[in-house]
C-alpha cells in the first residue's frame, strides 16, 4: 500500500520493462511463498536490465528483501532507487522510498530517525496533494508514535488513516490499520476490543489472500489469547503464524513467532520447549539486529 493505486508511467520508460514490472508487482502482492518471491525478484531483474532507470523497480526490488529482513540487500536499491527519483524530480516517487528506508529504520531499532523518514514523506505527498500516500505514512507515523507511549495520539493519527482508507475504499489499508488499532487497544489493557479489530483485519485479509497480512494478525491474536489466560489458543494462532513465516520466508515474521511460542510454552511450564523456541529466535534477531519483535503492520506495496 505505499505505491500509490494509479502510476503515471513516464514517457521515456521503457514499455517491456515496465510490462515486467506491473507483472512483479502483481505477483508480489499475491504470492503465496518464497518460490513466488524469487519470481518476483527475476522479473523486477529483466525490467532493471532493460531499462535501469525504471526506479520504481529497483524500489520493489529492494521491498522484496526488506520485508524478508535482508536489510542491506533493500539499502542498497534503495539509495540507488533514491538518486534516480530525485534527480528526474519525481516527487511521490521519492515519497515512497522514503517510506520504505523508514521501514528499515524501524527494524533495525532506530525509531527517531524511522520517524524523520516518514515525516519528510509525508511533507512531499501533502505538497503533491497524494491522499492515498497521506493516509498511509499517517498511519505508520501512528505506529511510532504508540511504540513511543503516547496512545491517545497514535490513535488519532490511525482513525484519520481509517478516514482516508474508507473514503478510499480501500480495504487491506483498512486491514492494516485496524490491526494496529487492535494493538493499541491491547496496549490500553482493553483486550475485547483489540480482539474485534484483530477479527476484521482478519477477515480482510482472508477475503483477498493477503498471506503475510494473515500472519501477522494471527500473531497477534494468539499474544492476545495468551494474555487472556488461553495458552492452549494463543498456541494454535501462534503456531499459524509460524507456518506462514516459512513459507514466506520472513526472517523477522520467524524470530517474532518463535520468541512468542516460547513464552506461551513458558507459562504453560513447559520449560524445555520454551528454551528451545527461544533460543532460535534469539539467534534470528541477533542477525537481523531486530531490537522491537512486535507483529506491527506498517503499509506495504
């Protein structure tokens, strides 16, 4: 959702690669596990060969290994991507990288300098007057700004998202941000409402196949159950979200679930299991240097 719905293809681009490109993106949004992935990344390859200048792609590209957490993999095609976009002067393009590096920043635990990225794209898009990429860096600001503490804020910031997102009609925006809301409402203790949310984003997200949306939602839904005193549950949801992790290969998605599994077996008091689950999760998110492990959905292609 951080590309906006309509794209003005330039004149000058290249239309077979911007045909592989439209294909990628297509494919991505759909895919189903990392073998879909890997095509995804051959066919944003031959629009790259074909056509270097096309930014748009090598941003997607970078987007397919960030969201599997090869961090300096996406960098790179970002910064790449970044120069092309500002020196051909193309505003919402460079909003969107902006976006995507301050995914980054948030992952690798750096969350003031996550938030000055997508202030500076917010700027942009309010200047281009891009409603859709408003209501997306809004809601992603309204993220950070939870994780900082101060919920009465994130949450105005999500409820003029879910005003936009409505307007819209677009719903895995709505997916995305209702799951956020579900956290916030966890976070506020009000544990029957951020189940509601979590069941609608849910909903959302089974309606349109979103599969990396689906895990994150049951993640969250089963560190729900589990604070609710429902281990049995909270494992069933956990363990859901596992299995999708693997199957897209999300490094991140694999080291959250498992830290999760482990405590839900810790308060079970099934000790060894939980050692187990979180040791392979330790060593995940020592790699990856994830320093937040929070089922957290920023807005996405």
């Amino acid at each position: 959702d951080t590309k906006p719905k309509v794209e003005q293809k330039e004149d000058n681009t290249n239309s077979k690669a911007y045909a592989f490109y439209l294909e990628a993106k297509h494919k991505y949004a759909k895919r189903q596990n990392i073998d879909d992935t890997e095509i995804v990344r051959g066919l944003l390859n031959k629009a790259i060969e074909i056509d270097d200048s096309l930014f748009i792609a090598k941003s997607h590209l970078g987007k397919t290994y960030s969201d599997v957490g090869e961090y300096e993999k996406a960098m790179k095609f970002y910064s790449s991507a970044l120069r092309q976009s500002k020196k051909i002067g193309d505003k919402n393009g460079t909003g969107q990288i902006l976006l995507f590096l301050g995914e980054v920043y948030y992952y690798k635990g750096k969350i003031e300098k996550s938030l000055d990225y997508f202030y500076e794209a917010l700027g942009i898009f309010e200047e281009t007057f891009a409603k859709s990429e408003i209501g997306i860096v809004i809601n992603n600001i309204g993220l950070l700004i939870s994780m900082k503490g101060d919920l009465d804020k994130a949450l105005d910031y999500y409820e003029k998202s879910l005003a936009i997102k409505k307007e819209l009609d677009d719903n895995l925006g709505m997916a995305t941000i209702l799951n956020n809301i579900g956290l916030l409402k966890s976070d506020k203790d009000d544990l029957n409402e951020a189940l509601y949310c979590y069941k609608k984003s849910l909903a959302i997200r089974e309606e349109f196949r979103d599969k990396s949306g689906i895990a994150t939602v049951v993640a969250n839904m089963g560190t729900l159950y589990w604070r609710k005193g429902d281990l049995d549950k909270a494992l069933d949801y956990l363990k859901r979200g596992l299995k999708i992790d693997y199957e897209l290969g999300d490094k991140n998605g694999i080291g959250l679930s498992l830290s999760n599994i482990g405590i839900a077996y810790w308060n079970k008091g099934d000790l060894d299991k939980a050692l187990d689950y979180l040791e392979r999760s330790l060593a995940i998110r020592k790699k990856l240097q994830d320093k937040n492990g929070i089922a957290e959905n920023f807005n996405n292609i």
